[in-house]
C-alpha cells in the first residue's frame, strides 16, 4: 500500500500449489470504503460481544 493516498493500493495473495498469485488493484476510494465497512463490522462485532 503506497503512503500516498490518492494511490490506492495493491493486494497480492499467494496461494500454495497454485502457479499465478491473485492480484487486486484498487483505488484510493475503494481503499476508503473498505476501511470503512471493516471498522464498521468490527464495532458491530465488538458491539455482539459485550451484549452476550
């Protein structure tokens, strides 16, 4: 993930016995969203936790 962040970022997966690694490549706004849907499902998880 570049420092900059109007760059967005790549992701790379490498799965074993697979020849080709899984390359994704977003934008800076796609980056956003899924920060932004991540810290939501961690508040809603930290949320069903306490309630139990």
């Amino acid at each position: 993930m570049s420092a900059n962040p109007t760059e967005g970022a790549i992701l790379r997966f490498t799965m074993d016995g697979e020849l080709n690694d899984l390359e994704l490549k977003l934008s800076a706004v796609t980056v956003a969203r899924l920060q932004t849907l991540l810290l939501e499902a961690d508040a809603q998880l930290a949320n069903l936790v306490t309630t139990q």
